[in-house]
C-alpha cells in the first residue's frame, strides 16, 4: 500500500491537500480545473506545445471565466490551475484569481516567471495563492547556451529575470515548498544540464523541480527536441535521487494518477481536454458543455474512469508494481501511440531491455 505520508504521494498529487485529491479521484470528482488564461508569452519556448507567443489571442471573456469559476465552486472542485501561455500577463488576471479565491478555490499559478520580475506582480501572486496554492516558474537551464537551444530570444534577460522573480516571491514570504521549477525534458537540457539546474534550485533556494517530457504538439520539427528513453530515464532517476530519495519514481511523470484522473482543463479556446498538452477538440467546448455537465457526462471518458481498475490497464501497466499511483502519461500515449488510453511508450518500464 502507499504510504499516505511519503514525499512521492504528496509530490505526485502537487497538492496541499493530497487525502482530499486522492478521495476525489476515487469517487469520480474533478478536483483541479485547468484554465488556459491567454496564450500570450513571451518565453519564447521552441517547443511550446501551446504555440505561445507575445501575440498570441488573450483568451476568452472575463465574464465566462467567472461563470466558469461559479460552475466550479458549485461542483465543489478544489483547485483552479492557471495556466497560459503566461496567465499573468493578462490584463485582468488579478481581477480573475481574486474572484477565485474569494469563492473558495485554491489557486496555483504556472507563468514564465519573467512577470514576477516586477515587485507588485509578485505580491499580488503571493497573495493570491495564499492557503495552499503554489507558484510554478518555467527554467529549463541556468546555462545561457543551453538555454538558447530551446528559446528564440532575449536569453540572458529571461534567465535573470526568472531568477529574480523567483527571489522576489521568496522574499515576500512564500515557502519554497509552494514554488516549483518546471523544466520541460527536450533532448538539449537532458544530454547534459538538467542536473545542474535541479540541484541549483534545490540547493540554492530548496525550490524543487517539476521535470515535464517533450511531446511532439506543435509541428513536426520539434522532433530534434525528443529525448531517447535513455535520457528520460536518466533525467528522472537524478530528480528521485535529489528529491525524493528512496521513494518511487514516476519515470516520464512528475504527478500520480490521482492528480491527472481528477483533473480537467478548458484551453484558451474553450475545449475541455483531460490534459493542457492533449489538444483536442473531441471532448466538448464550455460553451455548449457546462462544468456540471462536464461532470456528469464524462464525454469520452475525459477523468479517465477505466483506467481506475489496473486490470484495465494497458500491458506492461496492468501487471507494473507502480499502479496503484501511477497509470502513465497520458499525453505521450497519445502522441506516440495515437491512443490515449495506450502504454506510455516513453516510460522506460515498458522497455524491459533498459
């Protein structure tokens, strides 16, 4: 059985409230809503599997987005993930998440970081995610040239910058357990840095490290970027063994199967998807599909019900000792193997030779 008080099942659920998830999961429930803000970013990320750019669409009206937050209050979910692009260069976003969190919901933020940079940006973020929410920043490297391999401009500015937002929401009191560095695992960052920048971040600042994998979304060329099994496996067995010691690895993951099988997201255009990386029109819009219908439809099996049962897993899944928490990612079984219930081909557990 899994050990409730492990730092793999709290890390693995990235909530504050890891038994309620878990109850959530098990009972049918959304916990987190995921809601693409805007689109609008300007990281630069060559791999972006949003497409994000500095003019990129804004996203959809304030006003739904409220109805929206209503719905989800309703329904009582848990948590509101705000994503982008970077949510906080929406003009309103502070409007927004104040909204969220006077109707009870926790909110967590994942930008760029290059916001934070500015002092009150910083403290109306910490003030937002106050009881309980976190604050993910996006660094994939310290190293200007390897940074450069992945990002289209403004390379030292955005490494600086990142860096001082991070020091700025630090020091406005935000714990480091509630702020996270993700990096994105392309090919670039995991052949030679990422440890560098993992143990940067956790030793420098005790911030630590939400490794995401390279899926192929945006066009066919980013292919360069995928990194081989080996590398993946890797990359992951370093986190564990900085962070998390001895306990359980998700190898392609960052997060269990209680988080992503409670969890919906609404992208900038309004599609319900089980996944920000899953673009996909084919589980409904908000506009014609309320939250509540959401939940009580589950079209196309959007929390992902049938793989509860371990038995209904795909092989290796089905007989792996990781199920009971894991039941692989999701997005790269639909990239690589066109099904998203599939193996994840990118976990190196289905690769027995490795």
């Amino acid at each position: 059985m899994v050990d409730e008080r492990s730092s793999v099942y709290l890390h693995g659920g990235m909530s504050s409230e890891a038994n309620i998830q878990r109850d959530y999961y098990e009972k049918g429930l959304i916990y987190t809503v995921q809601i693409e803000l805007t689109l609008r970013c300007s990281q630069g990320c060559s791999y972006c599997y949003a497409n994000s750019r500095p003019d990129s669409p804004s996203g959809f009206p304030i006003d739904d987005i409220k109805r929206i937050l209503d719905d989800a209050s309703e329904i009582k979910v848990r948590c509101i993930d705000w994503l982008g692009g970077d949510p906080l260069v929406r003009s309103d976003w502070y409007d927004i998440m104040q909204y969220s969190y006077h109707k009870g919901l926790i909110n967590n933020i994942w930008t760029s970081g290059l916001p934070l940079k500015n002092k009150e940006i910083a403290k109306k973020a910490v003030e937002v995610t106050q009881n309980g929410g976190f604050i993910s920043v996006h660094l994939d490297s310290l190293n200007p040239e390897i940074y450069k391999q992945v990002h289209k401009a403004r390379i030292e500015e955005n490494i600086s910058a990142i860096l001082q937002g991070v020091d700025n929401i630090l020091s406005l009191g935000k714990s480091p357990d509630e702020i996270w560095n993700c990096i994105t695992l392309t090919k670039p960052v995991a052949s030679t840095d990422v440890f560098k920048t993992m143990e940067w971040f956790w030793n420098k600042k005790q911030i630590r490290t939400v490794l995401t994998l390279f899926n192929p979304v945006a066009d066919s060329d980013s292919r360069g970027f995928e990194p081989s099994i080996e590398l993946i496996q890797k990359a992951y067995k370093g986190r564990d063994e900085l962070m998390y010691q001895d306990d359980t690895s998700f190898s392609t993951m960052d997060v269990n199967k209680f988080y992503c099988g409670s969890m919906i997201c609404i992208t900038s255009d309004g599609n319900y998807t089980p996944c920000s990386v899953i673009r996909t029109t084919e589980f409904g819009n908000y506009k014609s599909l309320s939250l509540k219908d959401i939940l009580k439809e589950n079209p196309g099996d959007i929390l992902m019900m049938k793989l509860r049962n371990p038995e209904n897993l795909p092989a290796p899944c089905s007989d792996c000792e990781q199920n009971e928490v894991c039941f692989g990612c999701r997005s790269s079984a639909f990239y690589y193997s066109g099904d998203m219930f599939g193996c994840d081909p990118k976990c190196a557990k289905c690769h027995p030779n490795l």
